[in-house]
C-alpha cells in the first residue's frame, strides 16, 4: 500500500452544490505538492444528493474514502470519524462549503515542514456572513478564553493542519461533547497561525442555526471551564456577607431607635441571606466534585509527551503517544 502524506478532512451535511468543486479545488492543489493524498468525505447524515455524489467520487478516484453516517451526529463528530480514519502524516480539517480556501492549504504544509505541529488557519476577514455570527463568533471566543485555562486562538475555526502526532493524541481523546479546536490547543505542541480571508458559502445555506451554536458554545465551555460551578462561591460569600452586614445595621438602628424598629421583617431578611449562603456553597461544593467526577469520566491523557532523550515510552501510564 502507498504510504499516505496528506489526509484531508471535510464533514458533509447536506452539501450537494459543493462536493464536486471541492474535489476538483482540493484535488488540483494536493497533486500540485507531488506527494501523496487521501481525502476523506464524512457524510453526516445528508438527506439531498450529497451521499450518491460522494460515492460517485471515490468510484473515479480511489484516493476519495467516504464515511457514510447512519443519521445525522453533528459536524464535530463527523470530524472526529475523519480523524479516525486518516493515514495521513498530516492532517487538514476543511468544512466542505468551501468558505475555508484549499489554496491555503500549501502555506499549511509549509509551516509544518518547518517545524510546527498545528496550523491554525486564522479568519482575517470574513465574507457574507450576517453581523450577528461575526459578533457572536467575537464574542464567544473572548468568553472562552477569559473562563479556561487553555488559549484557543481567536477567529480561528476548524480549518486546520495537524502532525500525525497530534492526531494520535486527538485520538485518544474520548469526551463525547467535542470541542475540536480546544481539543487540538489543549494538546499542545508547537502550534502557529496562517492568516486568510473566509470566503462566503460557495452553495447552499448554514448548517448550523442558532440552536446548534448554542450547543456548541455550551460544549466548548463545559467541556473546558469549571467555572459555572465556581462562579457560586462568590454568591456565596456575597450573600454571606449582606447578612452580616444586616446584622450589624439592624443591631444598631435598634439601639437607636428602640427594639421596635424594622419589626418582624429583619429576622426574616437576615435568615433568608444566611440560608441562601449556605445553600450556595454546599452546592458549589458539590460541583466541585462533580467536576472531578466529570474529569475523571473524560478520561484524557493525563500529559502528552512531545520529545524523550534516552527513555523509552513507560509501559503502563497515562501517557499519550508522542
Ligand atoms: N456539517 C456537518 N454536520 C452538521 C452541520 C454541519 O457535517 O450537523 C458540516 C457542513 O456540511 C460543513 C461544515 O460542517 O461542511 C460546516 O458547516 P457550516 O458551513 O454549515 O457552518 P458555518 O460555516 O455556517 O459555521
Ligand atoms: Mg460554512
């Protein structure tokens, strides 16, 4: 069998204005490296013509593998079987709408024979999109990276090129709420940025409504920051504190203005605060170990190693290959 250089990646929902533009686009600039290459089409579920034009493809050329999915799994899933099939000692994720130029792809491959083990490619300007997503997008990437510990670069998408070792990590990576981009960047390595232009949808329209970004904005928060189940203990100690305070106030205006003052109602104030406060921090201690119940349920490598001198891999750790 040929021993594979480039593997490239694209999920397919519902694309049949696209495929064969991106074949014709991705074929024509592979082959103009000279080396070898598999493209991978992950049928998503698609319910229009995409599966038979797919098929299509890889009978003409068998350098085109197709994944046909039972039903519909989501774009990041479609990515991850990609990911498990490539052969590749390179691999570029592409979404097939062809708003990520192939022609980029060379600039990819030339960061990485210098050394870099993740290309990002980074959207300097975006074309035909609707201000709400590029806002949103802005947005949602200033959030992540203020709430978790791993940097994911800004307007950065799925666009990709990725060392044959770090997919050997990806891989070994299981979570089944997948964040692709903060998987890569947890990952680590040498990583670097290729600026480009995101072009418009070359046919059809977004697979991804409001709803699924929302789920995906969910995914990259839980699946990388603990910080909603954190963020109680400082209601807890606000809460904490207005009672003490209230105590304090109440105590004094009563010594002032006589027992009677505020009546009933401050005993109910100040108790209401206290038991607010410590409900909150028994509940933030509790996902404090449902954090570390959902960490250990993930299951990543516990470290990634990138370069041994004199070891060898150790047997039986949480290593992942590197
Ligand atoms: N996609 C997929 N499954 C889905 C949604 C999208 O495989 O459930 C694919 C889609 O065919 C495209 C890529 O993921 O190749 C990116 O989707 P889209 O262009 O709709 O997202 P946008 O660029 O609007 O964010
Ligand atoms: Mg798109």
């Amino acid at each position: 069998m040929v021993h594979t250089r480039y593997s490239i990646i694209a999920p397919i929902f519902n694309e049949e204005g696209n495929i064969d533009l991106l074949y014709e686009r991705i074929s024509q600039i592979l082959n103009s490296t000279g080396e070898t290459w598999e493209l991978i089409l992950v049928n998503d579920g698609s319910r229009d013509h995409s599966p038979q034009m797919m098929d299509d493809l890889a009978a003409k050329d068998s350098r085109v593998k197709v994944l046909h999915f039972a039903r519909n799994f989501g774009h990041q899933i479609a990515v991850t079987a990609g990911i498990d099939h490539a052969s590749g000692d390179a691999v570029v994720l592409i979404d097939a709408d062809l708003q990520d130029p192939p022609e980029l792809i060379p600039e990819m491959i030339e960061r990485w024979k210098a050394g870099y083990q993740v290309v990002y490619a980074v959207r300097s300007k975006r074309e035909g999109e609707s201000w709400f997503k590029v806002w949103t997008a802005k947005l949602f990437y200033r959030v992540i990276n203020q709430i978790t510990a791993i940097d994911i670069p800004v307007d950065t998408g799925d666009f990709r090129l990725m060392d044959r070792r770090v997919v050997e990590v990806l891989k070994a990576m299981r979570e089944h709420s997948r964040f692709i981009r903060g998987m890569t960047s947890w990952v680590g390595f040498k990583q670097t940025g290729v600026n480009y232009v995101r072009a418009q949808r070359h046919a059809g329209e977004t697979k991804y409504p409001l709803r699924k970004m929302l789920k995906f904005a969910a995914d990259a928060i839980t699946g990388f920051s603990f910080w909603p189940l954190q963020v109680m203990i400082y209601f807890a100690l606000g809460l904490g504190i207005l009672a003490l305070l209230a105590i304090v106030v109440v105590s004094v205006l009563r010594v002032v203005y006589g027992p009677d003052f505020f009546g009933g109602q401050a005993t109910t104030i100040v108790l209401l605060l206290l038991v607010s406060s410590f409900q909150l921090f028994f509940l933030f201690v509790l996902g404090q170990y449902v954090a570390r119940i959902y960490d250990e349920a993930r299951a990543r490598p516990l470290y990634v190693i990138a370069q041994r001198t004199n070891l060898e891999p150790a047997a039986s750790s949480g290593e992942s290959v590197g």
